[in-house]
C-alpha cells in the first residue's frame, strides 16, 4: 500500500495509472539485493584503474550501477534487457502508429515490466494531468535574447520549474530516507509530462515568428509532440522513435552521468536534469547531431546541392580531418561497432525517404567514412553513432533549425534518466565522491611500477 503522503500526491497530480504502485513493490524487492551487496560483499574487487583511464576521462572503468539500460560495446543497447528491435516490438502501439507509446515505454524503464495497452494508456492519462506548463517558465524562456541556443532556453525552463519540487517540500518537512524516492518519482513524473510543451514552445518561439500551438488533450505524447510543433503525420511516430531510441545509453555518459552526480547531492529532480542538459549541450555529446547537418549542408553547399562522387567524399572527410575538427556522428566512448540507434533510424529512412538525397549521402559516408578513420587511425571506434543519422530524417520532416535537434535528444534522454535518478533515491545510491590524485603522484607510482595497495 502507498504512504498517506503518496496518496495525496497522488490526488494532488491526478495520478491514475498503476505505475506508482507497481514501481514500489520492484523497489521493495530489490532494496535487500542492493543491501546484501554493500554490507556482504563490499569489499569484493570488481575492476582496476591504469593511469591512461585515469588521466582519459575515467573510460571504462566500473564504478556505476543502473538497471534501467545496459550498453554492450559490440551489440550496442539493451534497455532493461531488451534490445530496440525487441523493445520496439513488445511494448504497446499507439492504434495507426508503427511505434509505441512513449507512456508505456516510461512505465517500462521505470519497472522493467512491459505495460499492457490498458496500463500504458493509463501513463498517458496521468502525464496529461501533470503536463501544464506554468506560466513563468514561457516568461523565463521569452525574456532571453531569440539569438540564444535553444538549448539554453531548454535548460532554463527546467530549472526555472524547480521552484515546484515536492521533494524538495517533503524533505523540508522532513521524511525518512525510504521515502525518498516517491516525491522524487513525482517530480520525475511531472518534469517528463511538461517537456515536450515547453521544447515544442521554444521550437515556435525561435523559429516559427512567436506563434506556439497549444496542447491537444486528446493526443499521446509523441502526437501530442507532433501537433504541438506543427508537423504533420508521420511525425508523430518520428517523435516516439526517437525520444525512445534517445532514452538512455547505460549511466556513464556525459548527461546521464551529469544528472546522477548533481542528484546524488540529494539536489532535486530539476536541478539535476538541466545539469544533464547541459552536459549533451556539447559538440562531442548530443550536440553532434547538429554538427552532422551543418557539416552535410557544407558538402552540398560546395557542390552547388550535387550529391558528391565517392572520391569527392573522401576529399571532404580528409579536409575536415586534416583540418583538426572530428567527423561528426562518427566514434564511441563504449561502442565499437555500428550503433543500433542508426541502424534502427537506418530502417526508418529506408521505409519512408529511400529516395532522399541526404539520405543516400548519409549511406555513402557508411560506406566510406569507417575505412578513412582506420587509415587515419585515431578513433577506437570508426563507425557512426546514433548522431549520424537522426538530423536527415529531422530535415526531411521540415524542422529544419538544425540547433534545435540537441532540444528533440534532450526530451527523449530525460526518460531514461530520469528514471535513473528515481531508482538512485529508491535504493539510497550514495554521494558521489571519486578520489583525484596530482601528476606527482601518478609519476611517482609510474616510476614504482604502479601504487602499493596494501
Ligand atoms: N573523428 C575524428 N577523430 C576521432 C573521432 C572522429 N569521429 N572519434 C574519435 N576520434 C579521435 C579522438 O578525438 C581522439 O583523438 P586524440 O587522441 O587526438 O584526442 C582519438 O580518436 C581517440 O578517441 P576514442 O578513444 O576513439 O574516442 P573517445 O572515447 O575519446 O571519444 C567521441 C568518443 C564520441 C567523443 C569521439 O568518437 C568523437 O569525438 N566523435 C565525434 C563526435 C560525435 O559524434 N559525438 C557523439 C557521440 C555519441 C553521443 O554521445 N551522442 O550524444
């Protein structure tokens, strides 16, 4: 049974769906695992750290736990042991759409069950309860110069909603370490219900001469999403493709990991994610997917909107490499091999724009790319991310303002994420507090052979 407390979150929020509920029996099951780990087995070694990770951005080094997804570097994804196709596949469609519910796949990152249709209709019915923007938040957003990076704008609508955080009230009143995570779930909830208003608001803001569209009630999210930026069908299932294929990528990268660390301060819900979007605000993260179309844009620029010859191709991926800058959409932290997110975005394109010229100069730069970087030979990984492709199918589409696809990665990375830091409450995950060490040390060890661990 839910605490009185959640009861009346619950009634405050308009909750109607069985998520919660469910959410806190998997808590409960799962807190003695986590318990008999720390206090058991403690102490048992898991890895070892080289002074290349430690100096290398800490790469590949076990030190974060999550069960919301899991990324195997040469099978790529699997959220909550399912890899895309079979996530796509088993969770509820919404009717007409080839693509499911972005409700139903909420519930699923949050639990770990596939949601029946009945269940996932009920997330949607509990986001549409939570989804009203306030109105300071536009204010915040229109009181910035229009030439700001939208971006910018997206993370300061979120943090300017941090003034409704009911952890933050709850743990002012004051409650009990267990109770942490069901004020966190809310805000969770009620930040991912609003995001898709206030990205498509800044979306006709900045790029559509001030003229927002208000919600449909009678929509889904990635429907909603869809009206709410004025484009038509199919976009709608864009939309739920993509803010799926974006979710969550394991906890290590720079804004998953950005919105664990500031949560992990006991910092709420808002404040941690506009730390996360802040973080895939950067050319080497979820930025890349903008670069991508400015650099393709700049091929056909300079070959008057001609697709290129192979041998003109590899001319332009030479300059850019030459020229010090990194093939954009290309290499992985974790990933050595194609990342099925461009696979699966691959597929889409194959099925709805097989004809398109940008997508054809996309699959020529498979073709290419991959050999050019291993002659180069710097990239560990020379085959594209989920970067690569995800602006040509934007483009396609009409949405044109290439700035505004991090804004599209940011709505879809808020699911997992924020998913994450609800189960980082759940199960008391600690402050983070790694250990650094000065270049003295490390010459000092280097010269030993390597520290003394007593
Ligand atoms: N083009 C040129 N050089 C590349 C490269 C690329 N696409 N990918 C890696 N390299 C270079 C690195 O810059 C690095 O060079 P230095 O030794 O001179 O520093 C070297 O190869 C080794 O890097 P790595 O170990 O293979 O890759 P990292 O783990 O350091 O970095 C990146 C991973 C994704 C940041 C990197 O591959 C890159 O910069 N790619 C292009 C940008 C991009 O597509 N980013 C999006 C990644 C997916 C994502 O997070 N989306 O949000």
């Amino acid at each position: 049974m839910a605490p009185v407390a959640e009861k009346a979150d619950e009634r405050r929020s308009g909750n109607v769906s069985n998520l919660k509920a469910k959410l806190l029996e998997k808590i409960q099951a799962h807190r003695p695992r986590t318990t008999k780990l720390v206090k058991e087995q403690g102490s048992i070694v898991i890895d070892q750290v080289t002074i290349d990770q430690c100096i290398g951005g800490a790469r590949g080094i076990r030190s974060l736990v999550t069960d919301i997804s899991y990324l195997d570097p040469m099978e790529g994804i699997r959220f909550r042991g399912k890899t895309i196709p079979e996530t796509f596949a088993a969770l509820p469609k919404v009717p007409g759409s080839d693509y499911p519910y972005v409700e139903g796949f909420w519930y699923f990152l949050m639990t770990g069950d596939v949601p029946t249709t009945e269940e996932a209709l009920a997330v949607a019915a509990d986001f549409k309860a939570r989804a009203s923007v306030p109105k300071y938040v536009f204010d915040v957003i229109r009181a910035m110069p229009r030439d700001t990076h939208p971006m910018t704008m997206f993370s300061a609508g979120i943090l300017a909603l941090q003034r409704e955080s009911l952890f933050v009230k709850r743990y002012n009143e004051g409650m009990k370490k267990t109770e942490y995570w069901d004020p966190m779930y809310e805000d969770c909830t009620n930040l991912m219900a609003k995001l898709p208003e206030i990205a498509a608001y800044i979306y006709r803001l900045k790029y559509k001469g001030d003229t927002p569209i208000a919600p449909d009630p009678k929509l889904d999210l990635g429907g909603n999403f869809a009206h709410m930026m004025g484009i038509a069908k199919p976009y709608d299932d864009v939309a739920r493709m993509y803010f799926i294929l974006h979710s969550d990528h394991e906890s290590g990268n720079v804004s998953a990991h950005a919105t664990h660390l500031v949560a992990s301060a006991l910092s709420d819900a808002y404040y941690s994610l506009s730390a996360g979007i802040n973080g895939l605000a950067g050319p080497l993260h979820g930025l890349a997917n903008q670069e991508v179309l400015s650099w393709i844009q700049d091929v056909f620029k300079q070959l008057g909107g001609k697709l290129p010859t192979e041998e003109e191709l590899k001319k332009f991926l030479w300059d850019t490499l030459n020229s010090g800058k990194v093939i954009p959409g290309y290499g992985h932290a974790v990933l050595r091999k194609t990342d099925p997110r461009y696979t699966s975005q691959m597929e889409f394109c194959q099925k709805n724009l097989p004809d398109y010229p940008m997508f054809k100069l996309v699959n020529m730069i498979y073709k290419v790319a991959p050999d050019i970087l291993r002659q180069h030979g710097k990239a560990k990984n020379p085959w594209p991310n989920v970067d690569a492709q995800s602006g040509v199918i934007q483009w396609y589409y009409g949405l044109t303002e290439y700035d505004f696809y991090t804004v599209l990665f940011g709505v879809g990375r808020a699911l997992g994420v924020l998913a994450n830091i609800t189960w980082d409450r759940a199960l008391g995950y600690a402050l983070e507090r790694p250990k650094s060490v000065t270049t003295d040390m490390l010459e000092k060890w280097a010269a030993e052979g390597g520290r003394k661990l007593s």
